[in-house]
C-alpha cells in the first residue's frame, strides 16, 4: 500500500484534478492508496491575507466570494449536474462558517494562533471534500477523511507537535474499521487533546503523508508536486540544474532545511525511523520516475549532491567576555528563543567562546534582539557582554553531499 499526497498546484485546476484522477486507476487496481490533499493553490495564501484583513477592518468579502468560485467552477466542470448538489452543499457549510470565523475576527479585531490555524483549515477541509466527490464518479468506495480527527498535538498553533503514539493507534484503529475505502484525508490540519484544529506548519500536507506512511507502514510515501523531483540546484538560478535519481534521508533533509522548496523538512522523520522510502514525482509528467529518498542509496562518485539556498536571512552576534568558560550560558540563550518559538536557522560559535553567531528568519530578528536584551541585561549593564548586532540583507547558501566528508580539499 502506498501514500499518495499531491500538492496545491495538482489539485490546482480542473485539468489537474483530472491528472490526478486518472494516476490513481493503476494504485487502485492492486490496493487502494491512501490519498492526502493540499489545498488549491493559492488558497492558503487568501485565506490567511483574509484574516489579516479582517482583524485590520479591512473588506475580505470579495476575496472569500473568489475563493468560494474557484472550488464551485471545478465541480460544475467535472461533475455531472445530478452529482454536483451533495458536494456543493457541503462546501457552501464550509465556507458560511469559515465567513462566521472572519466576521468575529473581524468584531473583535484580533487574532490569535488558534483561530489564524482553524482558519488556515478550511483550505485542505474544501479541496479534500471536492476531489473526494469528484473521484467517487469513477472510484465509489471513495471516502473523505477530515485528518485533524485522527493526529493528536500539543497546543502550538501553528506550528504543532505530533502525539506520534496516539495518532498512530487513531490512525490504524479508523484504517481496519475502513478497509476496502479509498481514503481521502486532509493535509496540513491536526487537533489538539480538546479537539481544536492545530496545523503542522506551512508545507505539513507532506508531513501529514509521512504520518500516515509511517503509522500503516506503507511501502512507498510518494509526494506528487509540479517539478520533476529534487534537483540540483534552484533552476530559475541555475540553468544547468538536473534532478537527482535519488538522495539519502540525510542528504534531502539537508536540501529542504536549507530552501529546497519540493518537500517539508519534517516529512523525512518519520520515514527515516521507519525505512520508508519517499519519491518526488511530478503529476505534470508521468514518464519522470521520481527522486527516491531512501536508505542504502547506490554508490555515486559525486561529492556533491545538490545546492541550496535561503534567500533572506538575519545574523545576530553576541559576545563579550562573560561568556568565556560559562557553562550554561549558550543553554540559556537557545533555551530563551525556543520558549518564543524562534526558530534558529544557523549557529556558529568562537573557540574561545567569546562570542555566539546565529541566523533567523528577518522576521524574528527584531524580536529576538529583544529578548536577548531584556534576559541578558544584567550582563550588558555590568559589560560583562556587549549590545548584540543585528545585520540584515543576508543569504545561506548550502552545499549538501554524504561523498564531501570522504572527499579531501573540498572546503578548499
């Protein structure tokens, strides 16, 4: 049994969809696959400039009316007219509550994580209903799943952590007691232990597949995206970028950590843990045979399996001299941006321990300036420490291969 999770863009358009359809005939005449779906593409976007708008005051009405229109124009193109009212129905309740959420953000001028990620939910919630419809015309034991009843997570909208245990019991439990269905599960959303809607993070649809692969030890997790696997570079930079047959759990986790945009990070752990390999094909182009991510990969002679890059990065120094020969002290500081949910990117420290570089998104830089500031004040009054740096306007740029350790001079 396989996973098979498509991405915005192939669950984008009618003329996706139907790709879609049509690569699921051959899984399904040996065993059902399990399916994941992303939200079309773009609609996560709207949806999370429509809560910004509502918490501004701003009018969102138009762009829900838009997106509303983009999910009904696929279901009348693909959908007899005596089949289109149950699916129909079913989203106009999506999107009339969805209208409620915004109108009370709206009333109240805020919004916090937990109402942005019950938000951000209906996305994969209507795209995961309307292709579950649309597939029931040619597969009828299709059945949609809302996923976010099935993996459990700890309180941190936005960007939660899985209860792999429980999940993995909910998610094997609902499997046996639907045998025989073709399951059709939402990407992207979870629930915590009261039930409200958590995400997994931006990109989580492919961690939602890994999940899943990794509670039904699957055979094969395969992530279904609009590019011909994971090249060797970004290929609006490098002209000459080829994609790679196939990469070590390691080497892909590298990749995507540093801006390779094919696959979720996260995605890789739990195949990692149970030796399920993941392959990247494109829906767009069937003849590719996929970017294998496995363990035992083939002996190559290349050092070097790929570069990437994040564009916009910012680097915060930290220094003075009572950091030398403090223990605790980096402990401290990590710790500190941990409980704030910043994330460090980079982290590079002086032999002497006199000083402590790190790298975070732009975003957090001001904020993690701040923090700093205000935990480490004692020590930059008594100038035990110096006022941290800030610089801005920075990239990472990432050389991955397993080959480089073995390779002398490579850093020369």
């Amino acid at each position: 049994m396989n996973i098979l999770k498509f991405g915005g863009t192939s669950v984008g358009s009618q003329e996706s969809i139907t790709a879609l359809i049509s690569l699921l005939k051959p899984n399904a005449e040996s065993e059902n696959p399990v399916v994941v779906l992303s939200a079309m593409s773009g609609v996560t976007n709207a949806l999370l400039e429509m809560a910004e708008d509502a918490r501004n005051l701003q009018d969102y009405s138009a762009a829900l009316k838009e997106v509303e229109e983009k999910h009904f124009k696929v279901i009348r193109a693909l959908l007899p007219a005596s089949a289109q009212n149950p699916v129909l129905t079913k989203l106009k309740i999506f999107f009339n509550e969805l209208e409620d959420i915004l109108q009370s953000v709206h009333n109240l001028r805020e919004l916090s994580p937990q109402t942005k990620d019950l938000i951000l939910s209906y996305g994969e919630r209507c795209s995961t209903a309307m292709i579950s419809h649309i597939a029931k015309q040619q597969f009828p034991e299709a059945l949609y799943v809302d996923g976010s009843e099935l993996i459990k997570t700890d309180n941190n909208f936005g960007q939660a952590k899985v209860n792999t245990n429980l999940s993995e019991m909910l998610i094997n439990d609902f499997y046996r007691t639907n045998s025989g269905k073709l399951l059709f599960i939402t990407g992207f959303i979870s629930s915590n232990d009261e039930g409200r809607v958590t995400t997994l993070g931006r990109g989580g649809s492919d961690y939602t597949a890994a999940i899943w692969g990794a509670a039904l030890n699957a055979e094969e997790i395969q992530i279904w995206t609009d590019v011909d696997g994971m090249l060797t570079a970004d290929p609006r930079i490098v002209n000459k970028a080829f994609s790679l047959p196939e990469l070590s759990y390691t080497e892909a986790m590298e990749l995507s950590y540093f801006g390779a945009k094919v696959i979720y990070p996260p995605t890789m752990i739990p195949a990692f843990m149970k030796r399920i390999p993941i392959v990247i094909k494109n829906t767009f182009n069937t003849s590719f045979a996929g970017t294998y991510i496995k363990h035992g990969t083939s002996p190559s002679n290349l050092p070097i399996k790929g570069i990437s890059s994040i564009d916009e990065i910012s680097i915060l120094n930290l220094s003075g001299s009572g950091m030398v020969g403090k223990a605790g002290f980096s402990g401290r500081l990590f710790s500190l941006l941990s409980r704030e949910q910043i994330n460090v990117v980079l982290i590079t420290q002086s032999s002497s321990e006199h000083s402590i570089t790190f790298a975070v998104k732009p975003a957090d830089s001001l904020k993690a300036l701040s923090l700093i500031n205000k935990e480490f004040e004692l020590e930059l009054q008594a100038k035990k420490l110096e006022y941290p740096e800030v610089e801005n306007g920075l990239s990472v740029l990432a050389i991955v291969g397993e080959n480089m350790k073995r390779t002398p001079g490579m850093a020369g």
